[in-house]
C-alpha cells in the first residue's frame, strides 16, 4: 500500500512539473500578459463602423426602412418578411464585442490606461447603448457584462443613466490627463472627444424630449453650457476613415460582387422636389444612357415587381458611398446643428432656431461637397426648403432625413421620432400597410435569458417589429 502511495505522489509531482514546464514553453516571451488599451480602441473604432455601417444594421433593415435604399432583388427586407434571426448582429456584437472590449479598458489599472482611454470608452460604451436601446427598446444595461442572465432596463432608464455615463465620461478626459494612442478616429485629439461627448449628451436630450421634457431641457443645457463646447465644423465629425480592400466601406465591399440595392424612389423625388443639389452626390445616373435622369427603386414591391424596373435603368448609391475609402460616419456637424434648431424651438436653450436650421443644411452640403455660395443660396432661399417656425418638426424632420442619407440606424430614430418626412409603406410588405417601428429581440434572448425578456416583452410590449418604443409612443 505505501509503495502505491509512492508512486501516485511521484506521478502528481511529475506531471505537475511537467505541466508548468509546458506552461513555460506555450507563453509567447513578445506577448503582453493583458490586451493593450491601444489594440481594444483601434479595434472597437473599425467593429463599431463596421456594425453602424454595414448591410445587417444598415442597408438590408434600416435604410429600406427610412426609404433611402431600396431592394432591387431579394426583397424580402424591403417588404418586412424577416425574421428575429435578422436583427442578432447589432445586439450580439454590440454586447459580446464592443462593450466587453470597452469594459476591459474601462477595469484596466490606471498604468495600463489612463483617464483618457478610460473617457474614451466610456463614450463608446455609451454611444454602443444608445445604438441598442434605439434600435430594441428595454435592454440589458446597469447588469450588462456582470451577469450571464441580466434584466432589461426601461428605455427611459437607458437614456437617463447614459446621460450620467456621459457626464463622467467628460470628467474622465482632460488634455493633461495623459496621451492616447490607437485612437484611428480623432487621432488622440481629446479637445474633439470632448466636444463628442456634449454632442451625444445633446442627441439623448432630444430622444427624451416628448417624454421627460424636464430632464431633456436642463440635459440640452448641461450639454450646451459645458466649456469644451460641441461638434463646430465638418473637421469635428466624429467617423472612421476606410482603407483599400480587405478593409474597405462595407458598402464599397459589397457592391463589389452583388447588386441588389437602388437608391429609394421616395428619396430621389424629394430631391428632385426641392432641385437638391445632392442628388448626383446621393445617386448614380442609370447605366443605360439613353435614360439620362436619376431613376430610384420604389421600395416594398415583389421580386418580380422590383427586378421588373430594370437593373440597366434605375440608380445605384453614388459612387461616393460605394469607394472603399469612404468614412463611416457616425455624428456630424449637421446633425448637432439641427439639435441645436431643435433645442431652441423647444425652448429648452437660447438662440435662432431658423439659423441654426440654415448653418445644419449647409453643413450637410459642404459634407458631401458642395460649397459653392450662390448654389448654397438658392437652395436655402427655395419656399420648399425654408424653416417653418409653426412646425419645426416638419422642417427639421425632412432635412434631417436628407443629410442622414446612409447613417440608416441614427435616420430611423429621428424619422421615428419627428414624424418626418411621412412615409408610405410599399405595396408588398407584410405589416398591413405599418413600417417597423423596432427591431426585434434575437431569438437567442427567449432560450438563454428567458425571464429577462419575457419581463421586457411584458413591459414595453409585445416582441413585434410594429411596437412603438417608449420615446416614440405619442
């Protein structure tokens, strides 16, 4: 018996050894024991963009929503024949990607990060919540990351604690507080994430304002009042700059080997309503010659309707969207200045709200390259376009849905929420004449967090792409 005991304890301390010896041999000596805050910010910039611009998020779901692409072939996006399969890469990657990736900077030990990255992420963070909330309604957020099964938070409680997420966030950064490297999007410029920061602050004041127009008035101050000031010109936007192929726009990527989307019919003749001089920036001509005019697809038809309109003879996205060096943008100069208008007809803060409308249009025009003043002028000077204090939402509506034109998830909220421009549902679709008001939960959230969802589903409403979510229930 003692022999056997011998041996078992010669084979434990031997393997044992053995085991830590391969440890030894199995570390990388070049390798860092921990991810480096550099390495998580670059890869979070380009997975974000990739997530915000791509075709799951993007132009198969909320840019056929808002009618600013439409389906040429494979329609059955376009016609809201989906399924809650459809909808799992913004929650999965948003949740499983960007937040984890953000969280561990935000663990990281202040000589692994400083209060920079730490700012940073938590910018990030807050704009990867508000993308979900937006686009879900009730999610996971104060127990994200810190349980396997967390609950759901109200929407209204999303949006308030991200306010105060945004609060620290600009506390977190300071010029002084440290360089940051990896930073692919304002290149360490931490004067711009702080004028980021008040932007978003002001974006979630006015996605609260028909609900707790209290607390979205004194947020609109907060955000307008704080010294590092807001998003001021086209140089502060915040986006990510693509490269060659493989890591191109992902619209440029996929109009490489598919061609299955037209520029919407809806968006076309607005533009050629109010003689927008973006139009030939929006579209291409058709490749038919003889066409000789900027032709959309309608949206919501069959398939055999939608091929029927002629591939040759309709309009693809402009090539500006389709080069594979073309930014993901993500908040730009004009949007914050229609918040801005927006803040000021609500009388939430002080100023001219009809020249803050003006400045938003012709930051959108410079964007997208026109610039010239007299061209700038007449479309600004146009009865169609001018501001209409008696209803800003329409004003702003309209041409906030106009210089969104590719950012589909961010146009969806505003279009949601201002009830601008109306749009009609396609003759096709399947939601008896509604277009999505939501996207629907993964299917994977019923299976693995059962009562979490089940208890969201009970108090915002039934799991249906129809549901209105809490900021847009009039």
């Amino acid at each position: 018996m003692l022999k056997k005991i011998a041996y078992i304890t010669l084979f434990a301390l031997t393997f044992s050894s053995c085991s830590d010896t391969l440890d030894d041999i199995n570390k990388n000596p070049n390798a860092t024991e921990t991810p480096l805050a550099p390495y998580l910010l670059t890869g979070t910039l380009k997975q974000g963009a990739d997530l915000y611009w791509g075709d799951v998020n993007n132009f198969n779901s909320s840019l056929l929503f808002v009618q600013h692409w439409a389906k040429i072939q494979y329609t059955e996006p376009d016609r809201y024949d989906v399924s809650n399969a459809s909808f799992t890469s913004l929650w999965n990657t948003g949740y499983a990607t960007l937040i984890t990736d953000l969280n561990t900077i935000l663990n990281f030990s202040d000589q692994q990060a400083n209060s920079n990255y730490k700012g940073i992420a938590l910018t990030l963070r807050s704009w990867t919540f508000l993308l979900l909330t937006d686009a879900y309604g009730n999610i996971p957020y104060k127990e994200a990351g810190l349980k396997v099964t967390p609950t759901y938070n109200t929407q209204k409680e999303v949006y308030t604690g991200l306010l105060e997420d945004l609060k620290q966030a600009q506390s977190l950064l300071s010029l002084t507080n440290g360089v940051v490297a990896g930073d692919v999007a304002y290149k360490g410029d931490i004067s711009k994430w702080k004028k980021l920061v008040n932007s978003l602050r002001l974006r979630i004041a006015l996605r609260i304002s028909d609900k707790e127009p209290a607390i979205a008035k004194q947020a609109a101050i907060d955000a307008t009042s704080d010294a590092a000031g807001l998003i001021s010109n086209n140089n502060d936007t915040f986006k990510f700059t693509y490269a060659s192929s493989p890591q191109q726009n992902p619209a440029s990527a996929w109009f490489e080997t598919r061609d299955d989307f037209r520029i919407s019919k809806t968006l076309v003749d607005k533009l050629n309503e109010l003689s927008d001089p973006r139009l030939p920036v929006y579209a291409q001509l058709p490749s038919d010659a003889s066409v000789g005019k900027y032709v959309g697809g309608a949206n919501g038809l069959s398939n055999s309707d939608a091929n029927s309109q002629g591939f040759a003879k309709t309009s693809k996205p402009g090539k500006y969207f389709l080069t594979s060096t073309s930014p993901a943008v993500i908040v730009s100069y004009s949007e914050t200045l229609f918040n801005l208008s927006e803040a000021v007809a609500r009388g939430y803060i002080a100023g001219n709200a009809e020249l803050l409308y003006k400045d938003a249009i012709t930051a959108s025009l410079n964007q997208f390259g026109i610039t010239d003043s007299a061209t700038i002028s007449n479309y600004l000077n146009q009865a169609t376009v001018k501001y209409d204090a008696t209803n800003y939402a329409k004003s702003i509506g309209t041409q906030k849905w106009i210089a969104f034109y590719g950012q589909g998830l961010d146009a969806f909220v505003e279009w949601r929420r201002l009830d601008y421009p109306v749009l009609t549902a396609g003759p096709a679709t399947v939601l008896d004449g509604k277009i999505p008001s939501r996207f629907f939960y993964p299917g994977t959230e019923q299976s693995l967090n059962g009562t979490s969802y089940q208890n969201a589903v009970t108090a915002q409403g039934k799991d249906l792409l129809t549901t209105k979510l809490w900021f847009d229930a009039k």
